[in-house]
C-alpha cells in the first residue's frame, strides 16, 4: 500500500508531562515501519499507539540530546528479549556524525546483545547533511540544523509525498532548504516568542519558516511545558496561511 502515515509519540521534550512524551515520530512508509526520535517514554507511547515495536525496521536519530536517544537501548533489548519473538530482519540505525561512539560507548556498559547480538544484525549509519540514503519505499536527506554542533532534520520522500521533520533548532537558511514545499513540516515549537531559551524556535519564526518555504501543511511539535499549543497555532497561523495543527500524543496523520 502506497501510504505514508505519521503517528506522534511523543510531542513533549526533555521536560515531559503526563500529557506529552519526549521527541518520537513513527512513519509507516508502505510497509516499511520507521522511527524518527526515540526519547525517554517513547516505549510505553509505542504500547499506547496501533504501531507494533516489534515491526520497526528503521530508526533516526536527530541528536544526542537524551530527549531524542533515551529509548533506544530499551527498543534494542525489547528486540531483543521480547519472549515468544525472535526478531531476524536487520535494525537500521542511522544518525549524525558521532553516533557509531555514543553506541560502542553503551554497548561497553551494557554488553555485546546491544550492537552484535546472533538473532538480528544492526546497521548503523552515520549520516552527512546533504548525502541522501534509500531504502526500497522512500529515502532520506540529512540538513543540518543549528542545535547541537551535529544536528540533523530529515527530509523524507515516498510515493510523491515529502515530510519534513526539524528535529530541534533554531531558525537558519538551511531550515527553508529542508521544508521546502514540504507536504507536511513537522516543525519544532519550542518556546513562546520573546522567551526562546537556547537554540529552538517559536510560534512566529515557525509560521515565517512555513510560509518562506512554501510548506502545504504545518504541525507544530516539540513544546515545553511553557507554550501552550493552540495559542502556538493561532499565533504561526498569522504568518503562514496553510493548514497548521499542534501534535500531540498518539494523534496520526495521513499524508
Ligand atoms: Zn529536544
Ligand atoms: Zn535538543
């Protein structure tokens, strides 16, 4: 089936909330099952939601802020243990430069099942903005985003469609280049205007990103505690005139 659903696992951050989970996305891209983000709580999402973990064939990670990362090593060993299952089919790991360390680093702590387990080979990319990677039903293209010193977005395209999704940043030239008429922009919301802490963005420079790039339809995502999503919306609505929605926890989306 030639369909690209997005389910929000997570549109919280590292300052979650009963109501919101820390950074996690599921694409189901045809029959390819892929993960962006797997912060802390991402599992118990994961039980929550119709997606069955044990199906994921491909995860990617924006950064290495716990937020984003957290979950991983508990996927793997769910892959791993689960009684009953006995996972064969490759786990593609793909993130930015210093990703292959940050998981020899956990498997020295963790154990050798982490990364060279007999039941199920794991693929592990490190990925440079610009260099696209494909797979049979989509590919992905890395932009660099201004967060962390490596921070990726992806842009991924299947079956004529494009999402693109900003992990976390701040605004930049290259955040346009990745949006750009993007079908669906999952935009990072992070603070109200005028309170933006570090490097993320808010519900102004959201819209003014969507409306530069010519986005066709905006979900705004990522929000502290302190941004309140519909006035988030409202307020990116008055800079952008496509469709914007808020995320939040288990809602999904046909694109
Ligand atoms: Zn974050
Ligand atoms: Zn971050």
């Amino acid at each position: 089936m030639n369909s690209l659903t997005l389910t929000v696992l997570g549109s919280g951050t590292c300052a979650p909330t009963k109501e919101r989970s820390c950074a996690a996305y599921h694409l189901q891209i045809g029959s390819a099952s892929v993960l962006m983000d797997v912060g802390f709580g991402t599992m118990r999402r994961l039980t929550e939601s119709s997606v069955d973990y044990r199906q994921i064939d491909t995860v990617l990670i924006s950064h290495l802020h716990p937020d984003h990362v957290s979950d991983l090593v508990p996927l793997i060993m769910a892959l791993t243990y689960t009684p009953g299952f006995k996972r064969e089919k490759p786990l593609h790991l793909l993130g930015p430069q210093g990703f292959k360390s940050f998981l020899f680093a956990m498997q020295s702590h963790y154990g050798k099942w982490l990364l060279d387990h007999k039941n199920f080979k794991k693929i592990i990319t490190e990925l440079e903005p610009d260099v696209s990677q494909s797979f049979d039903e989509w590919q992905v293209q890395p932009h660099a985003m201004d967060h962390t010193e490596l921070s990726l977005g992806y842009r991924i395209s299947a079956f004529d469609k494009v999402i693109a999704y900003t992990g976390d940043t701040a605004f930049s030239a290259k955040v346009l280049d990745l949006l750009d008429h993007a079908d669906l922009a999952l935009i990072e919301c992070s603070f109200p205007d005028h309170h933006v802490i570090g490097k993320h963005l808010s519900p102004t420079l959201a819209g003014q990103i969507a409306d530069k790039a010519q986005c066709r339809r905006v979900l705004l995502t990522h929000f502290y505690p302190v941004m309140e999503p519909e006035q988030a919306a409202r307020i990116c609505r008055t800079q952008f005139n496509g469709p914007v929605e808020s995320a939040f926890d288990l809602m999904s989306v046909e694109i």
